[in-house]
C-alpha cells in the first residue's frame, strides 16, 4: 500500500489510537484522516513517507501525539499542522527532511514538545535560528538531540 485515499477512515469515527507503522506509504493524501474526530494518537513512523500534503491531516481535531519517525519527507509545507489544533507532542525520530518551510507549525498554539532526535534536514536556508520563528511558541520543548544540517 503506497497511498491510503482521501476519506478513506470517514466512518472510523470512533477510533482513538491509529498505528499505520511500516506501511510503504510514500504520500499521505489530503483528507486521508478526515473524519476521525476521536483520534488522539497517530503514528506513521517508518513508512517511507516522502509527501505530506497541505490537508493531509484535515478533520483531525482532537489529535495529541503525531509520529512520523523514520521517514523521508521532502518538504514540510506552509500551515502543514495548522489543522492539528490540539497536537501536544511531535516526533521526528530519525527522518531526513529535506526543507521545512518557516511556517509549517504554524496554529499548532497547543504544541508543547516537538522531537527532532537524530534528524538530517537538507536546506540551504534553513539553520537554528529558524526554528524560534517557526511559529512555535516560546513553551516548546525542542529536543536537538543529534540534529545536523546540511549546507550547499
């Protein structure tokens, strides 16, 4: 399974904890997730994820912890967690990104702890200083643990 269609967990209304882990799935569509209101735990980790969408986690309303260790995404987009209103805790384990853009964790004003443990980000225009105006609050937990940047 490469790609999961849009509204494809509609009727899983009920659903609390999702674990698509070691999955190959390379994109994650917009709306994949729409309708699951009672989701508070997601983990996509090691699933070989390279595109993450702008709504790809549209309807997620009452998400806390979102994994997406061990993947490759290539572009953290603009409002990409905009959706995730209530997102607590962010992780990062492991995944090569290859550019986050200054305002992907833009409206995540409940955001308290993002994991960037052992990550490769590949982005000229992007160094430490970035991430204090990522939108992320001052109360942010960061963990830098092995974090290493790339400079072309």
């Amino acid at each position: 399974m490469k790609i999961i269609e849009p509204f494809s967990f509609a009727s899983l209304n009920l659903v609390s904890r999702l674990n698509l882990n070691f999955n190959y799935l390379t994109e994650i569509n917009n709306h994949t997730f729409y309708g699951m209101l009672n989701l508070f735990y997601l983990d996509l980790s090691y699933c070989s994820i390279e595109i993450l969408n702008t709504d790809s986690f549209a309807g997620l309303i009452n998400l806390w912890i979102l994994s997406l260790n061990n993947n490759h995404i290539k572009y953290l987009t603009a409002n990409l967690f905009s959706h995730l209103k209530n997102l607590y805790e962010l992780y990062f384990a492991q995944t090569f990104i290859d550019s986050i853009h200054r305002l992907a964790f833009n409206g995540t004003n409940r955001l308290k702890f993002v994991y960037f443990h052992s990550i490769f980000i590949d982005n000229t225009n992007f160094n430490n200083e970035d991430l204090k105006i990522m939108g992320l609050d001052s109360s942010v937990k960061i963990d830098f643990r092995s974090l290493r940047f790339s400079y072309k």
